[in-house]
C-alpha cells in the first residue's frame, strides 16, 4: 500500500483538537481545504456553555471532558 494512503487514513477527529479556540480554527480551515474558516459568534447559552458559530455553517462547543463538538 502506498505512503499516500496510510497518511489519508492516519487524519485527526474533531475531539483530537486540543481545546482551545485557535486549534479548532487550525482544524477547521485545516478540514475545509486550506479555506479560511472564522468566528462568526460567540455566546454562552442557557446551560452556561460557550458556543461558537463558525463561518462553515456550524456551531462547536466543549463536552464535559473538554474536547470539542458539533452542536
């Protein structure tokens, strides 16, 4: 099997990222082909979580063990 195809394989999950704001974006642009993606929002909800709007379309916040997800 080629490099090429062990490396496609070896790719980073969403709850990988570490949690901070600027490693979400890093993955983020990272996932959307080297398009930038930003902050469009942020606000914390009723449950006192802090929610992040993204320019893809999506909304990502921190689980109970801190990794990231899309809400």
């Amino acid at each position: 099997m080629s490099q090429a195809f062990v490396r496609e394989s070896d790719g980073q999950w969403l709850n990988d990222v570490a949690p901070t704001l600027n490693a979400l974006l890093v993955y983020l642009t990272r996932e959307n082909n080297g398009i930038r993606v930003y902050e469009k929002r942020s606000y914390v909800n009723d449950g006192g979580r802090q929610i992040h709007e993204m320019s893809n379309g999506l909304s990502y916040a921190k689980d109970n063990d801190g990794k990231w997800e899309i809400l």
